[in-house]
C-alpha cells in the first residue's frame, strides 16, 4: 500500500511495484518526475528518512536515487542533498482548445451586488479578533444547527430595533445565505404537504427553481403600483393559487419593480395565512436601505406565527460571508433545524465576528454610512437621466441597490445589446418575469443596480449606461 512522505511542505505518494523493490521505486520515482508530480528542483528526502518512511532498506533506496542521478532525473551534490533536476515539463496537451473568454465588462450594473470595494475590513478584523479572544472552547465543536448563540442573540436584538421583527434567539436559524435558507424552507413545505407556493410575478427566477426542485409548484400572484395582489389567495374557488399554501415576498422593496407593499394587502396577505393555516415567507429584500422615509417596517411583526421572515448579508456588507438568517414560528424553527442537519453547517467564525459586529454597534455605522453612499448614487443616476436620457424615467428608487428604468416598448433587447457594445454588465427587466405571469402588456425596462461601481467609476458608468438609452 501507498505511503505518504513530506518533504518541504509538499505531501507526496510513492508506490513501489513489483517483485523487486529497488526497481519498483525506481520506476516510481521517474514516473514522479516525468509527468511533473515532483517539479524541477525539489529536494528528495535523504535514503535513510525515505526508508524510514517506506520500511524498506537504506540501499535500497540509496541504489535508486543513484540509477536516477545516472539517468539525467536527478542530481546530487555535496550539501546540498538530492534534487529534481531542472528540465522543462511537457504537460500533456488539452483534447480541446479552451474556448475565448470574453472580455470582462468594464461597469458591472447588475441589480444585487453591493460595493464590494467598501467592505469594512478593518472594522471586521477588529470584530474577528475580539469576538475569538473570547470565544468558548465548544464553539470550534460542530454547534448547534440553528447556529451559534451568540449571533441569534445578536441578532434578534437588532431586529428588534432596526425592523420591526418580534423573536427571540429559540426562533432564529442562521444558514448559508438567502438562497440555502429557501431550500431549508422548500423541504419543510413539502414535508409538510404543501404543494403550491404563490410568488411575485416578477422576481429572482433562482427561487423559482429552489423551490421547484423541493417539489413545489410556484404560481404567480398579479402585481400592480400597490404592489403585489393577494387578492387570488383569498379567493378560494378560483384561479391556481387558491390552492398556495405559502407565499415568497418582497413587500420592504419589491424586486425588481420597487414597489413597497400597500397596507392594506399586508393585512390581508397575513389575514389569509390566519384563515387558512398558509405561511408567507417574506424575503426582506433591500429593508436597511431606504433613502425618502423611514424603512417599512418587517410584515412578520403582523403575525410572528404565520410569517417567516428571512434576512441576509449579503447586501449590507458582501455576499461572500455566506450569512443569512430566517426568523420561524417556533414549531418551524425545529422543523428547519432538523433539514438543515444535525450541526451547524455556517463558519463558525464569521458567525462570531458579525454577532462582535451588531453588538459593537460597528454594523448600523456600515448601514448608515453605506445608505449614505448609494443614495448619492442613485441621485447622480436620477440626475444624469434627467439631463441626458429625459425621456426615460427611473421608478422604485425610494429604497434598495437599483432603479428600473422605463424603455419604449419593444425597444428592451436592443438596449441591453447597446448597454453591452458600452462596456456595460446590465439586465433588462424580461428575465425577472414569472414565465406564467400573465400580463396585457409586458414592461420593457432595464434594471440598473448603482451598488457595484466603486465611487470612482460611477460617473464613467452613468456616461456609458446614458449613451446606451435611447434620446
């Protein structure tokens, strides 16, 4: 059987084949070096540790080494031990030539990206090394699945505060990002018998999919300048979602479109879960970033028995920390526990620095200064379109990453092919639409998020997204 050895670092495998021992790690050994396992210059172990090592005899490898010095594999020099020699490596040629790349866009306008650029790194790393000076020995364990304590306890407090949220840490789950939080959700739907979940006719097609791989059949509810019509579910006799039992929305900031939910469908959205036992999931997308008013407050704080309320990261400091949190009606907290698995499956770490994070108050500086930063953007977008593009409105700007900008109809795709002629990474607004919406007239739009560029790309980025718009 195979037997590691390190030299340097580097972890290598050697196996000795046949009858004869020196041959068989002789053969080994030329193999290693032909097809570059052991690179150019590498030093070897001596003949007594690589013995040691195989639990062979010393001569035995000494007479291997010096075979390969004969054959031009290896040198040998006073002092300096036995090396790989150096002679250029033929890798063996690809079966296929690697297709072109493209070439990167040169502004990144995709809606849900943040600016990565102003990531607080220093704030974190002080975060970090405060929150693990202190952390307990058990938190390097496989944890709890719900996640450490110390981040729901977090948490609940500051969402408490900033929105409106009622729960206590027994009711949070923290998962790896909104996107494995609706998996959880999807698999505790269908165990529970639910087959039909309704959804925004416009959204992320991603969710869509998610809950369609959990073995749920999504339905679209019409949407309009109040925001998203419930009105379908309430109707028990008639139309596909009447049979819902569950609802995905976006009603802080509906996305893509921007549309806050009106009052009045919040209250019947959450009177149809009491009615009928259904659960609306509310994704609380773009909820810390309102710029015109106060941010609407979280539709769980209606009824915490019947809305899931889910939250994330990602847009307030990077999607890269994989952190997102779902606050459940107690049952459903141990139900999305149990599918999450037996232990915590988010980096403990990270979990410990944003829990140091919140409590510090360093995470509503970030906020505060990050919903500073973007609605400077969103003005100078605003006012470019108004000086250069004035036949194109930007709509659902009070709030979020991005604005939609009306196009003439039928004028969507060419648009977005000018944008890219631009150097510019855009989407039009067709891809966010539910393939079952069923619309008289379909908008032609684009959806401009203004989070990506760093501050000092986003006047060349207005320059190359207003030559793109039709005058």
């Amino acid at each position: 059987m195979a037997k590691p050895w390190a030299t340097l670092g580097v972890d290598l495998h050697l196996e000795p084949t046949g009858p004869r021992l020196r041959r068989g790690l002789t053969d080994a050994l030329r193999e290693a070096v032909r097809s570059g396992r052991l690179a150019p210059g590498t030093r070897l172990p001596s003949s007594r540790a690589l013995a040691a090592d195989l639990g062979i005899a010393r001569n035995t490898v000494a007479d291997a080494y010096a075979d390969l010095v004969a054959e031009g594999w290896l040198t040998a020099r006073q002092g300096s031990g036995t090396r790989v020699a150096e002679r250029t490596v033929v890798r063996p040629s690809a079966r296929s030539p690697r297709p072109r790349e493209r070439a990167a866009p040169t502004y990144d306008l995709r809606p849900g990206f943040p600016d990565l650029a102003s990531f607080p790194r220093t704030e974190w790393l002080k975060a970090a090394r405060r929150a693990l000076s202190v952390a307990p020995y058990d938190a390097f364990g496989y944890g709890d699945p719900r996640g450490r304590v110390e981040l729901r306890t977090a948490l609940a407090g500051y969402l408490a505060r900033a929105r409106g949220v009622r729960a206590d840490p027994e009711r949070i789950v923290v998962c790896a990002g909104f996107s494995h939080g609706l998996k959880l959700l999807g698999a505790v739907l269908r165990a529970r018998g639910i087959h039909t979940v309704a959804v925004e006719s416009y959204g992320l097609d991603v969710h869509w999919r998610l809950l369609g791989a959990a073995g749920l059949r999504t339905v679209p509810l019409p949407l309009d300048r109040l925001g998203t019509d419930p009105g379908e579910l309430a109707d028990r006799g008639s139309g596909e979602s009447a049979d819902a039992g569950a609802v995905l929305l976006t009603p802080a900031h509906q996305f893509p479109l921007g549309v806050p939910l009106h009052r009045d469908r919040r209250a019947a959205v959450v009177d149809w879960a009491r009615r009928t036992g259904g659960l609306v999931l509310e994704d609380d997308y773009d909820g810390e970033f309102r710029y015109d008013r106060q941010p609407v407050g979280a539709l769980q704080g209606l009824d915490p028995d019947r809305v899931v309320h889910l939250g994330t990261a990602s847009k307030s400091l990077a999607p890269g920390l994989r952190l997102a949190w779902m606050v459940l009606p107690p049952q459903l907290a141990e139900e999305a526990a149990a599918a999450k698995g037996g232990v915590d499956t988010c980096g403990m770490t990270d979990q410990l620095t944003l829990a140091e994070f919140i409590t510090s108050g360093a995470y509503d500086r970030h906020v505060r200064s990050a919903r500073l930063r973007y609605r400077r953007r969103r003005d100078a977008l605003v006012a470019a379109l108004a000086a250069r593009a004035p036949e194109v409105h930007a709509t659902g700007i009070a709030a979020g990453l991005h604005a939609v900008l009306r196009l003439p109809p039928g004028s969507e795709q060419s648009v977005v092919q000018a944008a890219a002629w631009q150097g510019l990474a855009v989407h039009g607004l067709t891809p966010y639409r539910h393939p079952d919406a069923v619309t008289e007239r379909p908008m032609d739009a684009l959806v401009v998020g203004y989070g990506t560029p760093p501050d000092h790309a986003w006047s060349g980025a207005l320059d190359a997204l207003c030559a793109a718009l039709p005058g």
